[in-house]
C-alpha cells in the first residue's frame, strides 16, 4: 500500500488485497500531498495510504524546519511535530477527514489503518494518533515505511498511551530519512520495529510478521 499511493493513475490498484477490499478514492492538495483509501464492504474496514516525497512541492515540506504544535481529533494539544510534516497534515487532512466521516455514516466504523513510506510514513503517523483521539472505539492501526521521525517527546508519549492505537515501525539499517533524527524530533516509534536488515525469511515470513501485527491486513509487504 506503501508503494501504491505513488502511483499517478487516480485509481488504477495493482496492490494485492483480497478480492473483499477495492480503491474507494483518491485525495490530493494543490501542492501535492496526495493520499489513496481502500474500503472492505464485507468487514467495515478503511485503508488510507499517504505518498512519500515525489516532487519539489513535497521537498519543500521536508525542508520546512521547526515544530508545530499537534492536536488530536479532540482538539486537544499533545505535542509538538516536525513543521513540515504539521503542514502537510493541514493541507490534506480537511479532505481525509471528510471522506472517512462519510464512511463511517455507511457503517465503516470496524477499523482504520494509515501507512506511508518516507513522507507518507510520518503522515501516516500523525493522522492515526489524531484519530485514535477522534474515534477512541475504533482500533486504529499504522505501519510506516522508512518514515523520519514525526514528533517531540509529548507527541510520542501521548501516541503510546492510545490503548486503540497500534503502531509499528519498518526501518533499514543505514537508511538516512529513518535513522537520522530531525530537529527537536524524539519520537520514532521504539516498541514496534521491525528491522527489514535483521529479520531472515527462514526465520518469519512477511505474511506471518504482519498477521501478527495487524489482524485486518492480507496485503503482502515486501520491505522497500
């Protein structure tokens, strides 16, 4: 899913999901934040993978230093983010907000999951602690995929305490956007990680390794 979001046919979907799941929507900003939903009809889950950094527009935004402040779907503050990353999740979470409300007003309330790689990781990661805050019934699920860090201490400590948050973070060794830490950024998610560099196949196949993680995914990750 990861993967998929950067592909720019609005709804072509190669990605490999049971025959239950389909593409429901894609939503972009006019400076490039872009994001796809899928939607399992059989089960009332939502999938919504945000692209990494594939233009100048969203450069721009990885180069856009400081912190801002985070609040959840409360309105509560809990934290502080990387600017960059606060400012793209401005840009598009008034649409991504949008189309899940509806989903929801048609009974897709069973579970969201985010996921992203690069850019689209730390996304991924501030929209699931916004709505674990917003939907505090709902399990809310995230896997990123050489994401930065996304936020401060308070951020990270507030994530951790959301008991209808599940996380998980794939990293490479030596991948410099996942390793190096940003300014004043201190949360990388550290209880779930999963090392692509460190982890054999003979020892836990893909399948077996994200089944354990996540029980609504049956899409197969290859790492990145």
């Amino acid at each position: 899913l990861a993967y998929q979001v950067y592909i720019t046919s609005e709804l072509e979907d190669s990605v490999k999901l049971s025959e239950d799941w389909s593409i429901y929507k894609v939503v972009a900003t006019p400076l490039g934040i872009r994001a796809k939903i899928w939607i399992n009809p059989k089960t009332g889950d939502i999938l919504v993978g945000f692209r990494g950094t594939s233009s100048l527009a969203e450069a721009k935004v990885d180069a856009t230093l400081g912190a801002s402040p985070f609040k959840d779907g409360t309105g509560s503050i809990t934290g502080s983010v990387y600017k960059g990353f606060g400012d793209a999740w401005e840009q598009i979470s008034v649409q991504i907000n949008k189309e899940i409300e509806t989903l929801r007003e048609n009974n897709y309330k069973s579970s969201i999951q985010f996921t992203g790689h690069s850019l689209g990781g730390a996304l991924a990661e501030l929209a699931s602690v916004y709505y674990s805050g917003k939907y505090p019934d709902t399990l809310i699920f995230e896997t990123s995929v050489g994401a930065p860090t996304s936020g401060d201490k308070t951020f990270g400590d507030y994530a951790r305490s959301r008991q209808n948050l599940h996380m998980t973070r794939i990293i490479a060794p030596g991948d410099p956007v996942a390793n190096v830490k940003l300014p004043g950024m201190d949360y990388p998610e550290k209880e779930n990680v999963i090392n692509v560099g460190t982890v054999k196949k003979s020892q836990l196949s893909v399948e077996d390794m994200f089944s354990k993680i996540n029980p609504i995914v049956d899409s197969l990750y290859t790492g990145y």
